[in-house]
C-alpha cells in the first residue's frame, strides 16, 4: 500500500511473491511506482522486505517509477515491506 502525505511517501504491506528471484544487483522488475507517488530524482527510493529465515531483498526506485530488484527471494514467500521517501 501508498500512502502520501504533503511530500512524504510511505509503502508497507504484505505480499506473496509469484516468482523465484536471485538478483545479486539491480534487477528491473515489471512492477512501477505510479504517478503522483515517485520519488524525487535524488536519491530516489528504497523498498526493504523482510522474509522469516531467509535474507530478504530490496526495491529501488527512481522518479520514472522504474524498479529495481537486490537479493534473493522464492516462489509462494510471504513477505513484509516498508519504505519512505520524498516525492517529486
């Protein structure tokens, strides 16, 4: 989930992840942050998510809503995430 507030952009949620990953360095993924709730061009975003006995991964984003995937995450793992930032 977004939510924005003046500026200030907070994400956070659950999610079951579809697909396997084991991206060691910026993997673009298919998913964007939409309009309205991007980042300012620097220092952009990052998403962290935690997964329960396994290292988990992190999301960074820049102010064209691109995404990018670090770490390693499986098929079928619910995973927590959360992330704040300055809007553009």
């Amino acid at each position: 989930m977004l939510a924005r507030l003046g500026k200030v952009v907070t994400a956070n949620g659950m999610l079951t992840m579809t697909q396997t990953f084991d991206a060691p360095l910026n993997q673009e993924v298919t998913e964007k942050i939409p309009e309205g709730f991007r980042p300012a061009p620097s220092p952009g975003a990052v998403i962290t998510a935690t997964v329960p006995g396994m290292p988990g991964f992190y999301l960074w984003g820049n102010s064209y809503g691109t995404l990018y995937l670090t770490g390693k995450i499986t098929t079928r793992q619910a995973v927590a995430f959360q992330g704040a930032w300055i809007a553009a």
